[in-house]
C-alpha cells in the first residue's frame, strides 16, 4: 500500500498529536504506511478537511471519524 496522501497535513504523521513515540510509530506503520483508508484521521480530512479533524481523534476510532462526520454534515444543512 502507498504512503497516505495526507501525511503533509496529518498532525499524526507530522508529530503534532500527543501519544507515546511507540504508539505513534505503531498508527503510523498502521495507517500512514498502511491501509489508510481505514484511519480515521484519514476519512475526516477527506471529507471535511484537516483543520476540522478533532484534537483527541485517534487512527483507530474509525466509527467516531464516522459520527463527527455525520454531524458536521447535519450541522451544515
């Protein structure tokens, strides 16, 4: 699998989120290396952009990405 395609504007890849380095190296080999579409980071940037990603949101919580989403998009209607 490719590298991710948002790693410039992931605060996960870039060392902007506050975990464990080993934690952070395990989402990254993960998600940012691996499957990222299944990354939560990943599914808000793409659809709402990366200034809306939430601060505690991480790579593994895929149905909360999913839930914030849907209410961002109920919100804008």
């Amino acid at each position: 699998m490719a590298n991710c395609k948002y790693q410039k504007d992931c605060r996960l890849f870039n060392g902007r989120m506050t975990i464990e380095q080993a934690s952070s190296e395990m989402y990254k080999d993960t998600y940012c290396r691996g499957d990222n579409k299944q990354c939560a980071l990943y599914l808000v940037i793409s659809v709402l952009g990366s200034e809306e990603v939430p601060d505690d949101l991480l790579p593994d919580q895929v149905d909360r990405a999913h839930d914030f989403i849907g209410s961002m998009v109920v919100r804008s209607i």
